[in-house]
C-alpha cells in the first residue's frame, strides 16, 4: 500500500521565462495536504510492516498531520504530542484523522 498520491506537475508561466521552463509539483493535493507525507507515509509503512502498534508524532503542523492519516490507513493508533501554544485548528485536524493529542 502506498499511503501518498502521485501528484501533477504545471508549467508556471508566472515564473517561466523565455527558454527557461518552470514547473511546479503540486504537493497540496496530497490527502493530507502536504509533501511531508510522501517521506512520513513511507516510515509508518515501513514500521507498521515491522510490527509497529501505535505511531507517535511530536509535531502539530503538517508532520503530525501526516502520522495521523498515514495511522488512519494503517489501522494504527496514532499520539500526536503538540506544543502547549499550539493553536486549537490544528488539533482539530489531527482529531479528525482520528489522532489523540
């Protein structure tokens, strides 16, 4: 199973240039938003075939955010420990990716 999407690459024209073509790699329409999934869904992946019970993220941004939908998919458990000033929209992300925070 491969927990991230294969995304589509655009040419820029805002940031192209005659003779010099720019593309970007449209990493938001990863499920879970961001590129860090690509590299976090591979390490859950390879732990959960390890034998891993449970996943633990200590970042409430996009890393966590990863962890808990790569868990989601993997039928794991997933602790996301957030700092104390971390703003309550995210961890009503990770919640909804069914984390505890």
């Amino acid at each position: 199973m491969t927990i991230h999407v294969q995304t589509p690459l655009i040419e820029s024209d805002a940031f192209s240039a005659p003779g010099q073509r720019v593309w970007l790699k449209l990493e938001t329409l990863q499920p879970s938003g961001s590129f860090k999934l690509r590299g976090v869904g591979h390490a859950c992946e390879t732990h959960a075939a390890r034998g891993a019970s449970r996943l633990l993220s200590s970042s409430g941004g996009n890393a966590g955010l990863a962890v808990a939908y790569a868990g989601r998919r993997l039928g794991l458990p997933v602790l996301v420990v957030v700092p104390e000033s971390t703003l309550e929209w995210p961890k009503t992300l990770l919640r909804r990716q069914g984390a505890q925070v």
